[in-house]
C-alpha cells in the first residue's frame, strides 16, 4: 500500500511510526524543522533534553530497558557533533540506536553554508552503517533499512543523515511504508550436541551469561537450564539480573573486583560457556579464565568468537535458541539430576569462595567512618533499593566501581551503566530516560561528583517534566580514579587536572526546583534517602565521601590497559 505526502519529513515521521517508533529524543534545530511539524502531530512522544549528548544517552537507555530501537533526532554540524561521544559509547555497548541528523541542503554542499559539515564520514567508523539520503522518494527505504541494520545481529547503532531540502521537497510519487522484519539464525544442533557432551564430562563448568542473552529475552530459558543442570551462573554487562542475583545457582556478577565468587570461579572452572559476552578488558581479554579450561563461545555474531583467545568450541546462535536447545537436549536424555549430583561439589565450593571474598568487603561496607566510605554508600543504597522494579543507574569512574561491586541485581533491564566505552556524563540522561519509560517505579542514580557536571542542566528537564528521580552523588571533591590511578602509576596526584573541591550540588539543584540534601555521616544516609523519595520531586543527595578511598577500578586503570 503507498501513501501520499506533502514532503519528505511527513514522510519520515509515517516511516518512524511505521517501525513501531513511540518515543524520540531530541535537541531542536533548524535542519530538522520539517520533521518536527510533523513529529509534533503524530502519536511519537518527543523528549527535548539540553545537550544533544544526552538525547542520545537517553536513546541508548531506551533502547537498553526496552530492548527496543532507541531514535534520537539532531540538527546538523554541531548538532551532529555533539551526539558523538554517546554514539560511540551505544557501539561498544552494541545498542541498537538510529541517530537521525539534518544537514545542509544537497545544493547548498561546499557553499559555506551555516553548520555545513561531511557528517558520515565522521559518523561512520562509529556505527554499523552511515546511510545518507539524497532522493525525497527514498526516505521510507532508508528508514526501513536504518532500523533493519540496527537490530539485525549483534545490534548497534546506525547513522541516517536527511538534508533540510530532501526533508522539504514533495515526493514525485505515492511512497510505500517498509516494516523492518527480523530472521532468526538457526541453531547449530551439532554444537548443542558437543556442548552437552562436554556438560557430562565436566566437573566445575560455569556460565557466563552477557548482552547477548539480555537482547535475546533468555532469562527464563536460561533459569530453566541451571535449574535443570545445577550449573553454577555469572552474569555480565546487559546480562546483570538476567537470572536474579537472589536465585541459588546465580553467584552475580563475573567480574573479578566484585566480591563473590567471580574471580576463584573464572580461574578454576574446567568447562566455562559465554553465552553473548565478549572477552574483553573486563576478563583481562579472556586471560582471567583458566588456560586449561575448555571455552565455550557462544554469540549471534561469528566475527565476535575467539576475540584475544583460542576459542574450543565456537558457537555462531542466538543466546535464547541455543540455550533452548541446549536445555531440551538435556531434558529429553533425562540427564539432569545426573548433572546435579555431579555439580554439587562445585557449587558449595563456589559458596564457600564466595562467603570469604564478602567476608573480606564486609569491614568497608558496614565502616563508620567520617568521611563517609563509598563502599558504606553503595551498602546503603542498595539495601534501601530493595523491591525487585527499583531501577539504579550509575555514572562516574569510582562511582560506577563502588555500585557495581556491590549492587543486587533482582531483575534483568533494570541497572544501567557507561559499559566499556567508559564515557563519563551520561548519569543524569540515563536516570531521566528510566524515569521517563517507569513512572511508577523508584530510580536512582549513583554518581561521582565530576561525572555529574557533564550534563548537569539535565536536572533542569528532570524538574520541568515532573521526572521525580533521586541522584545520589558520591563526593570525593575530584576526579577520584584519575587522581589514585595517578598516585598509582606516576607516585603523585597531579592536583591541578584532578581536585574539584567542595560544591554544594544540593543547592544548585534547589536552584532549579528541586530537593537538595548534605550528607557528611553515615547514619544520615538512610533518611536522606527516604526524605528525597518522600518528596516526590527531582532530589539530589551530596554525600561526602572519603577522597583517599581507592577502589579496584582506580587500580585497574593505573595498571591494565589504559598505560600499557
């Protein structure tokens, strides 16, 4: 069926909503304005933030709490330039994101036009595809296809340029809608057969479960399997809280600076099967796991298998059809009270790892001291987070270290950080787009003092647009992992690039209509939380915590990688 428009932007927003689109992030311009007209009459809600960044982080949380493709809208030259860093940071998360930028008209190119710029060529080695389109007839198509390269595969983002005079043209003709379709990859039942041979044979296998199995929707099949095998689960990434951190066999997160049972299970495992994780910095490159393992590899794209380490068996699948698969074989041999009495062992030996490296954490998570200790911090927000629906997001260096070590993830899709890109200032977005998409749900945003003030007039959409979130600020009065990875690597912090000083972020939040509360004891923590949620306003919380508290991220940065 085709349709009649008047321009190329009513074109565009009928393409949008045929995809299925119902929320765009967005910073105006005047390249876009014949897509806005049209935007501002259709069923697609617009959220307008300050910085064309955080449209885009907030696209990215989209996409990640939905699973869905997130869309943000921005104008051109340094509209387009400013979206650039988050765009980056959705690529190594592999979120699927379609940025769509204005630009010049196509007979205005290398007139020196305003804000005239080559944009896909800077876009493209940031994204999966960098699509231009140059013909108003073809807007749908390139729509379709924008949204087709995004979700196929590994999912990422996708860059769509629409110049102003493309956007303003009428079509020479009734245009047709393309829906983007999907085609699943089928399983290899040879590899599931291998896998499950290998299972029968094993005596302390884990799983490792990543982005893949989040963007797969393979919680259940993935509880089913370990409950039916007694197979010992980690989880990483976008897969956090895929199986709750509460269920018996789940020992929470694989990374090695988390306390648990994380890094004894990744280096004496004899079977370890990644299922949609990649070996990355965060398994020092897949090193971290024992060598005389057998690793089992499993993701929907070919090209991500045997990355930094030999891989034994390959697995080129979907997370969810390969652990159904995997799961239905073991089934129909009837082998999985087999497989748990064999388990058994490992698993109380993992329990028994586990209570000595939380033994350990215990004296920082439950310290008194003044100024307060962000591991104290992160205890206490986690405990008062305490319903299976709380969403915690979290930015900053340190920051992000403290929460992750310590976070209860109950339930998949509802922690959200930077992930590998390490991008600081995305905090402020990701809590709003949170708020945004759950109204009902409590959210709260754990941060740094530094990383807050990337974005910080995002408070000032949060208090506008009535998005009652609690920003929960961990203030080391600088730029905390940069100054110990400094005392680490070079002998000395260099004062004048890492220490903020004291700001009392509280008051300026105040400032702009919302709740602001000091913090400087512990026992002040837990009311102040409940103050700041009693007030069902935007409220930030200062906490001042203790400067010369060195997390193991800080130690990370100062010696793996990042100075190598």
């Amino acid at each position: 069926m085709t349709q009649e428009f008047a321009s190329g932007g009513e074109a565009a927003v009928a393409a949008l909503v045929a995809q299925g689109v119902d929320t765009l992030f967005t910073l105006s311009g005047g390249h876009i304005n014949p897509i806005y007209i049209h935007l501002e009459s259709s069923d697609i809600k617009m959220f307008d933030t300050r910085h064309e960044q955080a449209a885009v982080w907030m696209a990215d949380a989209y996409a990640r709490f939905t699973r869905r493709t997130g869309v943000a809208l921005v104008t051109a030259g340094p509209g387009f330039t400013n979206a650039l860093t988050a765009v980056a940071g959705a690529a190594m998360a592999g979120t699927p994101l379609v940025l769509i930028a204005g630009s010049v008209g196509v007979s205005m190119i290398e007139r020196l036009d305003l804000q005239d710029m080559r944009q896909a060529p800077v876009a493209e080695p940031m994204v999966k595809k960098a699509l231009v389109c140059h013909s108003v007839d073809r807007i749908p198509h390139f729509v379709d296809q924008a949204f087709r390269e995004a979700r196929s595969g590994r999912p990422g983002p996708v860059y769509l340029e629409l110049p102003v005079d493309v956007l303003a043209a009428a079509p020479s003709k009734a245009l047709g809608l393309p829906t983007t379709y999907q085609t699943a990859r089928p399983v290899d039942l040879a590899r599931v057969e291998q896998v499950d041979d290998l299972l029968m044979k094993a005596e302390k296998p884990i799983l490792v479960a990543g982005s893949g199995a989040w963007y797969s929707d393979a919680g259940a099949e993935l509880t089913e399997l370990v409950e039916l095998t007694g197979i010992p689960v980690f989880t990483a990434a976008n897969g956090r809280g895929i199986v709750s951190d509460t269920h018996p066999m789940c020992f929470g997160g694989i990374l090695a600076i988390r306390p648990g049972a994380g890094l004894f299970a990744s280096m004496t495992s004899d079977l370890i099967i990644i299922l949609g994780n990649r070996l990355s910095l965060f398994s020092l490159f897949g090193d971290i796991y024992n060598p005389d393992a057998t690793l089992v590899q499993v993701d929907i794209e070919a090209e991500e298998i045997g990355r930094n380490r030999v891989v034994d068996v390959p697995v080129v699948s979907d997370i969810r059809a390969f652990v159904s698969g995997l799961r239905g074989r073991i089934d129909d041999r009837d082998q999985g009270d087999v497989l748990i009495a064999r388990h058994e062992p490992w698993v109380h030996e993992l329990r028994e790892a586990e209570r000595a490296s939380l033994a350990d954490a215990e004296p920082q998570w439950t310290s008194d001291a003044v100024p307060i200790h962000p591991m104290r911090l992160s205890r206490e927000v986690d405990d008062f987070m305490d319903r299976d629906d709380d969403i915690v997001v979290t930015d900053g260096g340190d920051a992000t270290t403290w929460i992750g070590m310590t976070r209860t993830m109950r339930r998949a899709g509802h922690y959200l950080d930077y992930g590998l890109f390490g991008s600081l200032g995305g905090g402020v977005p990701y809590a709003n787009a949170a708020k945004f998409l759950n109204p009902d749900k409590r959210v709260v945003l754990f941060t740094g003092d530094g990383s807050l003030g990337f974005n910080f007039m995002e408070f000032e959409r949060a208090v506008t647009k009535g998005l009652p979130i609690v920003v929960v600020v961990s203030n080391d009065l600088g730029w905390g992992m940069i100054r110990h990875s400094q005392e680490v690597r070079l002998g000395r912090a260099i004062k004048s690039v890492v220490d903020i000083g004291t700001i009392h972020y509280e008051k300026l939040v105040e400032a702009l209509g919302g709740v602001g509360i000091l913090v400087e004891e512990p026992g002040e923590i837990r009311p102040a939380l409940e103050a700041a949620f009693a007030s069902g306003k935007t409220a930030l919380i200062n906490v001042m915590t203790d400067p010369t508290a060195v997390s193991p991220g800080s130690l990370a940065l100062a010696n793996v990688g990042a100075y190598q």
